[in-house]
C-alpha cells in the first residue's frame, strides 16, 4: 500500500510538471508569433531613407526592416503581440511619407 501511494504521488507530480512545462511553451509560441508586412513608401531621396532606417527599427514591436529605394517597398518583420500593421503604416505616416499596404 505503501508503494502504492508513493507512486500516485510519482505520477500526479509528473503530470504536473508535464502540464506546466506544455503550457508555458504555447504562451512562448504565442508571444515569439512574428508576422511581415510589406509597404509602399513615396521616397524621394537617401535622406528619406535615413529617416525612415533611423525612427522605424524602435517602433515596438519591429525585429526586422529592409527598405528598398528603386522600388520603394519598406518591409517589416514585427510581433503581432506587440504592434500591428496599422500602428506601423501610422508611425511611417508620422514621418511625413504617403504609405500603403501591399496586399499578398
């Protein structure tokens, strides 16, 4: 009977630790969920460029930016748990440029 307790108490503790550990790893993948979004910026110089590589990357949420002057696209690689696409076209906005979503 002894034995018997021990190895409930074995296999509840087990589950436990099974159940915290799963639930900690889909709080994980939800929160490292990065999306891209793809603008079109009127740029009309470098200068605008710099501007935008200077304010842009430390919006909240920005992990990536690559900006491509001949074909004036901005992409972004953001965290959807941080920031949205709107909030960044808006920050763009902000620094005067006429922005608009590349749709998929």
């Amino acid at each position: 009977m002894k034995n018997l307790i021990q190895n409930l108490k074995k296999a509840t503790l087990a589950i436990v630790i099974i159940l915290m550990t799963t639930a900690t790893f889909a709080q994980k993948q939800e929160i490292k969920k990065i999306e891209t979004v793809v603008f079109n910026v009127e740029m009309d110089c470098q200068g605008c460029v710099k501007k935008i590589e200077k304010n842009i990357p430390f919006e909240k949420g920005v992990k990536d930016l690559q900006i491509d002057f001949k074909n004036q696209k901005v992409t972004l690689k953001y965290k959807t748990k941080s920031t949205t696409k709107e909030a960044l076209k808006q920050a763009i906005e902000k620094l005067q440029f006429k922005v608009t979503e590349v749709k998929k």
